[in-house]
C-alpha cells in the first residue's frame, strides 16, 4: 500500500518528539543506542527510496541524502567507538560548533531530525496527490497556493536543510577521527 510508510512515519513522529524521554533510558545501553539509530536510519531509508520512485528526475539528489545520511552516522557510530565515548551524541569536546549546539540542544535537534522527516513525508504525499515536476517545482506549487502541506513545509525546510549540512559535518569529523586513530595507531606500531 503506497500510503502505509508516510503513515507509519507520521505516527513515529510522536516517538522522535519523545525521542529524549523513550530513547534516552535505553540509549543509556548499547542496545538502546543502536535501536534508535538502525530505527532512525531505517524509516528516512524508506521515504527516500519512495521519493526516488515519484521524482524520478531526482533520484540522484534523494540516493544522495540517503548516502550521506547513512554514510555520516555510520561513521559517527564508529568514531564514538575508536573514542570509548559513551554516546554517539557527546560532542562537548567537538571542535565545530554546528554539532555542538545540534548536539547539546535536544529542541534544535528534534527541530532539525523532524523537519528533514516532515518535509520528505510532505514531498511524498504532494506527489501521490498527483503534484507533477520536480521536487523543487511541488513544493513552490504547494507553497505559492498557501495549502496546508506549504505552509507546513516552509517551516520545516530550513531543518531539514540544516540537518543535511550537520549531516556532512559529521562525516567529516567522525572521519577525522578515525584517521586521527588510525595514525595513531600506526605510529605506535613502528617505535
């Protein structure tokens, strides 16, 4: 049924608002924590694999975010690991300050997940409503016309944006870290 993951990912919505209260018990263990990201990593996989189908023009800019997503947490999960960090959210020693105030501000974060969430929901449901063109062309349309999905996808827009540019900070930095450990390591071994 097309309809059942936007659906489904609607009603998650509730449990990522939640997300400090639910997850955070369980984030306390490593299961927790893995449980939440395979769960977050997952559901965007979902919707970015369906807004592949329905925009095919730009199924390269969507395969994209689904990369980098995957790509930057995946990394991020290692790094905190070579790091013997607790989290894969503690970045109180991070150098940029981008993922620091993404990090230590949990309304800014939930701002930021959902709206990249939301807007690829919204992108979802113009186009099964028939929206034509591409992502950027449905959006306008649905903004310019003043429509419910519009007005609720102007607002969610700049998280998503920001969540992508946090997404690619990340990578970096969880890269660096990893060749940090890696030289390190190297290093070691030859004296």
């Amino acid at each position: 049924m097309p309809g059942l993951s936007p659906m489904s990912q609607l009603l998650e919505l509730p449990l990522q608002t939640k997300n400090c209260l639910l997850f955070s018990t369980l984030q306390e263990s490593t299961f927790g924590a893995v449980l939440d990201m395979v769960t977050d990593r997952v559901s965007t996989a979902a919707l970015l694999v369906l807004l592949t189908h329905f925009y095919k023009s730009h199924y390269g800019l969507f395969l994209g975010l689904l990369a980098l997503d995957i790509s930057s947490h995946w990394l991020q999960m290692f790094s905190t690991h070579l790091s013997s960090k607790a989290s894969h959210k503690d970045m109180g020693d991070s150098k940029s300050t981008l993922l620091r105030l993404y990090y230590q501000h949990r309304y800014f974060m939930g701002y930021c997940a959902i709206g990249a969430e939301i807007a690829y929901i919204l992108l979802y449901m113009l186009a099964a409503d028939g929206n034509i063109g591409s992502p950027y062309e449905v959006a306008r349309h649905a903004v310019a016309e003043r429509t419910v999905y519009g007005i609720v996808l102007v607002i969610a827009l700049p998280g998503c944006a920001i969540k992508q540019l946090v997404n690619l900070v990340q990578m970096k930095t969880a890269a660096d870290v990893c060749v940090r450990y890696d030289t390190h390591r190297y290093s070691s071994k030859s004296q």
